[in-house]
C-alpha cells in the first residue's frame, strides 16, 4: 500500500511539475483589451478535469478579482472536492490586473465606485470595470468554452469585495452568486451603504464573511467587522426576497489570512453536493 500511494503521489506531482516549475493544470492566460481605453487585462482561465472527455457538458464560471492572489488558491483548493464530486465543477476565471500598472493602482482605480478626492491614485472606475467584464470577458469566455451563461459567481476580498457589492447593487444580474470577503466597505466614508439596491428579477445567493479579528483593537486601521455586517444588514433588508444572504464571522481570521478559508467555505456553499 505504501509504493501504491507513492506511486500516486509521483503521478499526480507529474501533472504539476515541468521544466522545474509550478504550473497549474489545464490553465492558460490570454489578454484582451479594453475598448473604451487602452488598457490590456491578463484572463487567468482553468477549465475542470472532465473538460474534455465530457464534451456534451457545459460549466458554471468561477470569476475571480486580484487573479494573481486569488487564482494560486482557488485552483489548489477546490482541486480535491471538484475531482472528487464533493462539488460541482466549473471554470475558474481570474481577472488581473491592467498591464504596466504599477503597485496597487489598477485594482484601486477599478475596484472603487466612488472618487475619493483624499486619494492621490485614481478612484471610482467600478463602473468602467464592470462594463468590461460585462461586454468583454463575459462573451470571450462564454464564445470559447462551454458555459453555463447564467450561472456566475463573483468573488471579491477587501476591495474586490467592496467592487462585488456595487455590482450586487448596481448590475446584480451580471453573477447568479456572489462571495463578498472582508469588504473595505469603509472606503469613502461608507459610501457604499448609502448606495441603492436595484433589485435581482434572478435567485442569488452572496456569501459575505469577514475575519473576527478585522477590527482595530487587533491592529486593523478600519473596522471591517462591523462594516461587513452593515453590509449583510443592508442586502438582507434592501434585496429582493429571491436573493439567499449567508454571513461568516471567521472565528481568529485576520485580514491577510480570512481569504483562504472563507472562500473554500462560500463555494461550497454555492456549489457544494453534500
């Protein structure tokens, strides 16, 4: 039984591993451009295991921002329960950055829906960016590979989850599910909660979870904790009856360390068979 789980184990390594690198399975990046400007956004794109030997299926999208933080973990973590059958499988998207940004620049003016005029970077291009992803990466992806169209899951931590509730608000048929962690609902005076609600004619499910020591008697500068509840209060008075709200206090979880956890908690949520 030893040289047999060994034997497993050197497979499974050599699906991973070449040229003495990390590469992911079944991943790609393509690039695709911005028409209204001439910023370029990397697309990281993993399609499921039964891709192409199933070829009559089609998937739901897994659409991730911060792609070169959040796109390492979702792969490695819903690896085991999508290869197993613990959990629907589906296409992980994770949208970058804009190329030649520079620091924190492109998710700060993309992830903003509001313009902070105490900011020295750019704010408030939420917007603009949903509409890229709305009438570009959606028809890429969905013209290349086999999608379920109406079946999208959002996901956001900090100011990505801040991006997720403008859209949830603003444009809430874009994604039939939404994972919202640790929104930096904070951001211009709390000005997302002052936003309306355009309500989804769609059932939608959104998963917000913050880390229990996002505070600042734990070293945090804002309190994240009491504005991710203000959030889930929010959408759970203000959302139309169809929406499913779930909230998570991560019992111990700091901002730098919630996300893992809690995103492998939300899918299964989302997508989970048991």
């Amino acid at each position: 039984m030893k040289n047999l789980a060994y034997l497993i184990f050197l497979f499974f390594s050599s699906q991973i591993l070449a040229n003495d690198g990390l590469e992911i399975p079944r991943s790609k990046v393509v690039e695709l451009s911005e028409p209204s400007t001439d910023r370029t956004y990397p697309l990281f794109i993993k399609l499921p295991r039964s891709y192409e030997s199933s070829k009559e299926r089609n998937y739901p999208v897994i659409y991730l921002m911060d792609a070169w933080y959040s796109f390492q973990i979702a792969s490695g973590a819903t690896r085991f329960p999508m290869n197993t059958g613990a959990m629907e499988e589906a296409i992980i998207v994770g949208v970058s950055y804009s190329n030649g940004s520079k620091g924190a620049s492109s998710r700060i003016r993309d992830y903003t829906p509001s313009k902070a005029t105490s900011w020295e970077m750019q704010t408030g291009n939420a917007d603009g960016h949903a509409q890229f992803i709305r009438e570009t990466v959606f028809p890429y992806i969905e013209a290349n590979y086999r999608v379920k169209p109406f079946e999208r899951t959002f996901v956001g931590n900090s100011l990505g989850g801040l991006f997720g509730a403008y859209i949830l608000f603003e444009h809430p048929n874009m994604f039939s599910s939404y994972i919202l962690g640790s929104p930096s609902v904070w951001f211009d005076k709390n000005h997302i909660l002052d936003s309306r609600i355009t309500k989804s004619d769609l059932p939608t499910k959104v998963y917000v979870y913050v880390g229990s020591l996002e505070q600042p008697e734990f070293g945090q500068r804002e309190d994240m904790v009491t504005g991710a509840k203000q959030l889930a209060e929010k959408i759970k008075a203000q959302s139309s009856e169809r929406t499913l709200l779930k909230f998570s206090l991560v019992d111990g979880a700091r901002h730098s360390t919630a996300f893992p956890t809690t995103l492998i908690q939300g899918l299964d949520w989302i997508y989970g068979k048991q």
